[in-house]
C-alpha cells in the first residue's frame, strides 16, 4: 500500500537531555514529502540525536514526532519498515560476506526472492562491489563498508531516507552516484533526511537546510532564504554556516597555531 | 637498542593487558601498590617456604645425616627439573593469556609509524609476557630455594638455578611470541586464499587447537601428570641431551657434577638457543608484524537466494535471518568459537580422569551415576545458560542494525531462543552418546538423563536470555564484552537455583535407592520435573519478550 503524506517529518516540540547535557531544544521541524533536506551543524549539536528520534532509537523527553504519518513513540516497528538508515558510522556484521549482509537486510524487511535478486545485483553493479561481494566484510575498506551501509538502506525501497553523514568515505564516483540516487528518488517522491559536514554536498543537493547549533535549529531554509537570513547574499554556505553559528575569527585561530 | 623504548613498550604492553583484563577502557586508574603486592607476596611466602624447609633440615632431619644427605640429593634433583619445568609451565601460562588476548578487536601493538624498531618490539613483548603469574611463580621459587640453600650449603647452585629459571622463561616466552606471530598472522595469510571451506578451516582448526592445548595444560596441572612430568624430566634429561629444550639443565647437571667445560658448552648452546628462538620471534614480526585482515572469499557468482528450512520451519524471514546471521557469527568469530570448547572441556575432564584410573577397577554406583548426571547435564546447562547470556550482547556495536530493523521483541526472542535451543540439543546428542559408551548406564538411567537435559536446557535458555537482556554489553574495545559482570553473576545465581529445583524431584529418589525414605518411581520424579520445568520456561520466556520489547524501546546508542 503506498503511503502519502504532506509531511514526510514532522517534529513538534521535540526536546532530549543526556544527564546534564541537552541535546535537542525544543525543535520544530517540517520535511515535505519528496525533499532533500540537509542538517547541518557543528560536533555536538544534535543532528545525530534528532535522526535517531525520528526512527525511535532515542526515546523523546519531551514534544511529539510523526514520520509518514506514523507516531514514532506509538509504533517504531511501523516507522521502521518504510524508513532506510545509514547511521554516522556504520557497524557492519563483519563476519558476513557482503552478500549475506544485503541478503539478512532483505530477510529483515521481507523481500520476496525475485526483489532481493535483482535489487541486490544492480545496487552491487552500480556501487561497484561486484566482484567482492562473496568477500567478508572485515576485508572490507572504510569505504566499500559505506557503499554496503547505503545499499542496505537501499533495498526496501523505502520512503523515506534518514542519512547520516552517508558520503563518508566514498571514492569521487561512488559519491556522485548516490548524489545522483538521491536525486532520482526525490523524483520518485522519495524524502531524505541527510546530516552531513561537508557544506560544498548539501550546497549541492539540498532542497532546504537547517542549520543546528546547541540543540536548537538556528535558520531554516533554502540557500536563497538562508543567504538573506545570514545577510550575506553572494556567498556560499560555509560562510552562511560559520557566520550563523558563531565560529569567530578563523584567521587568527590560524594565526595563533603559527606562531 | 633502545631499551627506553623497550620499558615504554612494556608498560604500554601491561597496561593493554589489565585494559583487556578489567571493564573500562577510559579513565582507568590503576593502584601501584596493588600491581605490586603479589610479587611481595611471593617473595615474603617463598622465603617462609624456604626457611621452614631449613628449619626442618636443621631440626628433624638433623638426628640422622643420612636424612640430611637424602634432602641435599632431593634438593639437587629439584635444581636440575626446575628450568625444564619452568620452561614448561611458562609455556603453558603465556600461552593462556595469548588464548585469552584471541578476542581482543585492536591491536595492542606499538603502531608501525612510530621509531620502534622490531627487535625492541619483540622484546618487550617477550618480557611482558612473562609478567604477571610466570614471574610472581619465578619470585616465588627463587626466594625460596635461595632461602633453604642457605641452609643445606647449596648457594652456589642455588643462585646458577635462578640464571637457569630466567633464561628458561625467557624462552618460554619468546616461543609465545613465536606462536602469537603464526596463529594471528601467518595462519591468518594462509587462509587467505582458501576459499568458501576457510571458515571451516579455521573454525575447526580453532576448535582443536583449544582442545589440544587443555589436554596438554590438564595433563601437565593435573597433580599426577605433574609428578610424573617431573620424575620424567628428572630421568630422561640425559637421554635427550640433543633436544634444545634440555640444555639449561644439562648445564646445571654438569655444573653440579664438576664438568666445567660440558657445563660451559651447554650454557653457550643454551645462550645460542634462547637468541635463536628471539631472533625467529624478530624475523616473524618483520615478515608478518604489519597484519593486514586477509579478505576472506566465502562465495562468488550472482547472487541466487533460497528460501531455506528455516523458512519451511514456520519461522518469518526476518526471524530465519536472525538465526542464519548468529549461526555464521559463531562459526566465524573467533571468540564464540570459544564457546564451542566450554562444554568439549567438560567431557574432557572425566572421561581423561577415567582413562588414567587403574585398569579393572570399578568405580562405586553412586560415582558412576554422578559420573552419568555430570557428562549428561553440565555440558548442555553451561552451555544453554552462556549462550542465553551473550545472545544478545554479541550484536556489539552492530546492534543498531538491529534497533533499527523492523523486528519485533517476539521475533527477537523466539530466534535468539531457537538458536540456543538447536545448538544445546547438540552438544546434549554428542555429550549423551559419549556418557553411554563410557559409563553403560541402564536404559532407564539413560532416557531420565536426557529428558533432564532437555528440560534444564529449556529452562536455563529462557531465564538466560531473559537476563542477558538487561545486562547486555554492547562494547567491542578493546575486547568484545557482550554480558556485564554483575548480570552474568546474578543469572548463574538464578540459574543454579532453577537447576536445583528442576532437578528436587530425584532427591528422594536417591535417597530411597541408599535405602533412606520410601520408595519412589523414578519416572514420577521426571513427570515432576517436567511441570517445574515447563512452568520455569514459559515464565522466563515471556519475561524474555517483555525485557526484549524494553531494549528495542530504549535503543539508546
């Protein structure tokens, strides 16, 4: 049954403290359906947290939070099956092979064999791990183990994608074919939710970007709206990200090392 | 050399070890005095040993000099066994904490970019090795024969033994490192290249390297094996003079007997064979030292999925997953390889205990059927309640695949269940099979024994992984830790109780067959058992779901 929402994401009030620390403050958030948001932010600012929210690995201290339609707090298994995750750093079953690895994912989501044979062959075909698929995955490279973490979100052909940092350690290629994925399933109406640091891909692929600082989202918007927002109307995004978030003077950080 | 290098090396080398050893990674702290107390402690109880042997040469054996004479000869045959010995039981030891290191996911090796070069890498490896209980064995022999010599005359011999014990477990050591460069290295290469069977290679090779090595440690720890191992030292070292191994007793032999050149020559080989085993060690770590995991090749070809007896079984494909996923994880991963050993161990203990009893002597009823319960029970009630404890806690690091998955708490239970359940009727089949062909119990006496280990199986595997839940460990640095301590503690406590109350119904059994209480059908203690059993299960197991639907919610990582 396909499902169709307005709002892919939805995050009203949605608070999370670690002991003393907060790690989300209170944020309101709407991801339309078929978009590509971007969240950026500096370490520590709870980018990581709010993806976990929303597929229900972080319990919410406080707000409420709806994916596809569904309360994340009353049915995580349901957020679960229609959701793809790529987590910041992947940790993979390294005893299997590749293979076996995509092969347990499709068990896990209930792929019927004629899905998992041609799903899994032409992702392994487009990411170019054929040839190394039947290898264990403790053989593999930092990047090779990204492409298996992506292709595993992949597979179900979920509705939504939650991404979280998902171009780590991808060579230049492989990186530009799952740009180009991301925008093909946005055409598909697919949404994806990506955090990352590298400023020049969100620049790129982003539809909207919200930029969070200290559990709160400081500026939400397009490029064009996040330029006015910053007043710095020809520049890129880092200097929109570096202004908004308050990095200060980098030079003389530079300058001070040097001496 | 740079022997700064080295101390550093073995510092950082120690410190790893009581890393891997103890439960935190970060902010460890670590109390000098206490690293210390046990070689004061050895030395302080080797000189009380040593000056209460003195003491009682110097008093009770003192009314006859043939008594002393008779204790100066025990003396010199100790002086003579003792680098061979200790050769060996450092061996032994070493050995065992490179077994225990087997797990360890990173490497505690100084990295190869520093200015370190492999002779000092080595070395301090070697040495570090023999810190710990090798040492605190060496303090402890050495002050005590140091102490006694003074009182049978015996100094000199006493003060070459020690060189002769030093040197000894510095080989010792350097033939571990030797060991450790082969079975983390160059077996690892070898594999490389053999294809789909290499996981089989290795588990099997695995598996009986770990048996072959506790049949060696219980023959030489075992009171009579290391008895007879002395005597055999003591009498053959002669004998065998061309085996390296011996010379640093050879040495000593001809040193006692007042052949200075047979001794010189023998020190020299001994010196020549000590540098040689180092020097191998040196060249293996520069062959092999830059380890690279070798890409294992388990398939090749287009990818063609079954649907598999799991699936025919009644099981969901998400839960025949599960169950195919832990069935490679403990076949391919080395530490739950271990596993497999605990209760292979446990047979091994009796039935080698059996073997080495005299011929045609019969051991009493009561022994044997103790002998039946413990070979047909403890192998599949240890067994059951490890696995149900680390079931989920082996996930490590990648259980967020799990957090995040659409899998139910029933689905994760049920598999985890299923796996223990299948590989406890295993060892319960192959354990039950050797308890009837050593032991010939009675027809009766055999079924009673394998429906009990079912049923301790069921319950045990419930309880198990009910609490396995809640103290799940999913840290993988330095070692895999997949259970805290404090909840593996509790559940061995549950799981005795349970065990015993699973098993009451047979109390008054055994007591009426010694003629004690009235007389009760063995059969109806079973149907006993099966109702406790049965409760015991269906409770812990819907606990296990509960606490599995409180993980899944709580998936914090």
């Amino acid at each position: 049954m396909a499902l169709r929402f307005s709002s892919a994401v939805s995050l009203k009030g949605v608070a999370k403290r670690f002991d003393r620390i907060v790690a989300v403050d209170n944020i309101d958030l709407e991801i339309k359906t078929g978009e590509i948001f971007g969240l950026l932010g500096p370490n520590g600012s709870g980018k990581s947290t709010t993806l976990k929210m929303l597929l229900g690995l972080v319990p919410l201290d406080a707000g409420a939070a709806e994916v596809l339609g569904i309360d994340v707090a009353k049915d995580p298994v349901g957020v679960k099956r229609n959701v793809g995750y790529v987590p910041e750093s992947p940790r993979l079953y390294e005893f299997l092979t590749g293979l076996e690895y995509l092969d347990f994912i499709s068990d896990i989501y209930g792929l019927t064999a004629e899905e998992k044979k041609l799903r899994v062959n032409e992702y392994l075909k487009a990411l170019e791990l054929e040839g190394r698929e039947g290898d264990m995955i403790s053989g593999y490279s930092q990047g090779m183990k990204q492409k298996v973490a992506l292709i595993s979100a992949f597979l179900h052909k979920p509705k939504l994608l939650i991404l979280d940092e998902p171009l780590n350690g991808l060579d230049p290629k492989s990186a530009r074919i799952v740009k180009d994925l991301l925008h093909e399933l946005k055409s598909q109406g697919v949404t994806t939710l990506m955090s990352t640091h590298v400023l020049a891909i969100a620049e790129a692929i982003c539809d909207r970007i919200a930029i969070m600082y200290q559990g709160r989202v400081l500026a939400l918007g397009s490029m064009d709206e996040l330029r006015q927002r910053a007043s710095l109307p020809s520049s890129g995004l880092e200097d929109i990200f570096l202004k908004l978030t308050g990095a200060g003077d980098i030079r003389a950080v530079v300058d001070e090392l040097l001496r | 050399m740079n022997w700064k290098n080295v101390t550093h090396l073995i510092r950082v080398d120690i410190k790893s070890g009581r890393l891997i050893r103890g439960s935190r990674l970060a902010r460890f702290w670590e109390n000098k005095i206490l690293t210390y107390v046990f070689y004061g402690g050895a030395l302080i109880l080797g000189i009380a040993v040593g000056a209460l042997a003195g003491y009682f040469y110097n008093t009770v054996l003192a009314v006859d000099p043939q008594f002393q004479t008779l204790f100066n000869q025990g003396l010199l045959s100790l002086f003579l066994s003792l680098p061979t010995l200790v050769m060996v039981y450092s061996v032994v030891f070493t050995m065992m904490q490179q077994i225990q290191r087997s797990g360890v996911r990173f490497s505690i090796q100084a990295p190869y970019w520093l200015p370190i070069t492999w002779e000092e890498h080595t070395l301090a490896s070697t040495l570090a090795k023999l810190l710990g209980f090798p040492l605190i064995s060496i303090v402890f022999i050495s002050s005590a024969i140091v102490v006694v010599s003074f009182f049978t005359g015996q100094v000199v011999y006493a003060a070459v033994t020690i060189l002769a014990v030093l040197a000894s477990s510095f080989m010792a050591s350097a033939i571990t490192e030797i060991f450790r460069v082969f079975q983390i290295r160059f077996i690892g290469a070898v594999y490389k290249s053999s294809g789909r069977a290499t996981v089989w290679v290795r588990f099997i090779g695995s598996l009986a390297f770990f048996i072959l090595f506790y049949i060696v440690y219980f023959t030489v720890t075992s009171g009579v094996g290391a008895v007879a191992f002395v005597q055999g030292v003591a009498s053959a070292q002669s004998s065998v003079w061309y085996i390296p191994f011996v010379w640093l007793g050879m040495a000593l032999y001809s040193f006692m007997n007042g052949l200075p050149l047979q001794a010189l020559v023998f020190s020299a080989l001994s010196l020549f064979f000590a540098f040689s085993l180092f020097y191998t060690a040196v060249l293996l770590n520069k062959w092999f030292g830059l380890y690279e995991p070798p890409a294992i090749t388990v398939s090749r070809g287009i990818y063609a999925p079954r649907a598999g007896i799991l699936g025919r079984l009644g099981f969901s494909p998400a839960e025949a997953a599960l169950i195919r996923k832990d069935f490679r994880a403990f076949t391919r991963r080395r530490e739950l390889m271990y596993i497999f050993v605990l209760p292979i161990v446990v047979i091994l203990v009796p039935l080698m205990q059996s073997l080495g009893s005299p011929s045609g002597q019969s051991a009493p009823p009561f022994s044997s059927l103790f002998s039946v319960a413990l070979i047909f029970l403890f192998p599949v009630a240890i067994l059951s309640v490890y696995l149900g404890l680390i079931m989920i806690g082996e996930e490590g690091g990648a259980i967020w695949r799990i957090y995040s998955s659409p899998i139910s708490a029933e689905s994760l239970v049920k598999s985890k269940y299923f796996f223990i359940v299948f590989l406890s009727l295993i060892v319960v089949t192959l354990t039950g099979i050797v308890g009837v062909a050593v032991f010939h119990p009675s027809f009766r006496a055999t079924i009673v024994a394998f429906a009990e280990s079912f049923l301790l199986m069921f319950a045990l595997a419930a309880i198990s992984l009910a609490i396995g839940m809640l103290g799940a460990d999913f840290r993988e640095l330095p070692r895999p830790r997949m259970i805290r301590p404090e909840w593996s503690l509790l559940d061995f406590v549950v799981c005795l109780i349970a065990a015993v109350v699973i098993l009451s119904p047979f109390i008054p059994y055994a007591f009426s067959t010694v003629g004690l209480g009235p007389s009760i059908d063995l059969y109806q203690a079973v149907v006993v058992s099966v109702i406790i059993s049965a409760i015991t299960t269906f409770v812990a197991y819907r606990i296990a779901i509960r606490n599995a639907k409180g993980l899944l919610a709580k998936a914090e990582m």
